[in-house]
C-alpha cells in the first residue's frame, strides 16, 4: 500500500469544518522554483506562499513518518478559506448582493 503525509491546517474559527482536497507539495514546491518568468509567480510572492505555508517543516514532517518528500500533501481548502475570510473585510464595500 501507498504511504503519504497529509498536512491539514486549521481554520481560525474553532467550530468552523471543510473539506478536503490534498495538493502534492512536490508539484507546488517544483511550480515556484520554477524561473518567474515561467511560471508567472514573482519571487516575492513564492515566498509568501512558502512562509505562509511553513515549507521549511515539510521536509521534516516525511522523515519523521519515514517518507519521501515527494510523499507530502496539504490539503488546500482551509488555506482557501482562510485567505477568503481575510480578504473579505477589506473588499466587504464593494460587493453586492445579487
């Protein structure tokens, strides 16, 4: 049987529950190594995404459950959620109600 590492992260709102959709940190980590002109993503940006992400644990997360780093996933929804929660104050005036 296939062995990988899920990471989750948590919501800032204790009651709140997602679903989960896991992404391979292997193909994130691949996408913003990537030139920014390939890719698109500003290296500023890739840094944010990483830091955000806390990258430099992933690494350790496999070893510590004896797997690959190929083998990490996160799943993707509560970041979305989480960056979804953030931004709405600030754009709150210019959304209306259909």
């Amino acid at each position: 049987m296939e062995m990988y590492v899920l990471l989750d992260f948590k919501s800032p709102d204790p009651t709140a529950t997602t679903f989960e959709v896991y992404q391979s940190w292997f193909d994130l980590k691949t996408l913003l190594a990537m030139d920014p002109k390939q890719s698109r993503i500003a290296a500023k940006t890739s840094r944010a995404i990483s830091d955000y992400l806390g990258v430099k644990n992933f690494a350790q997360y496999a070893a510590h459950y004896e797997q690959r780093e190929d083998k990490v996933f996160f799943n993707s929804v509560p970041l979305l959620v989480n960056a979804g929660m953030s931004i709405t104050p600030a754009i709150a005036d210019r959304i209306q109600p259909l």
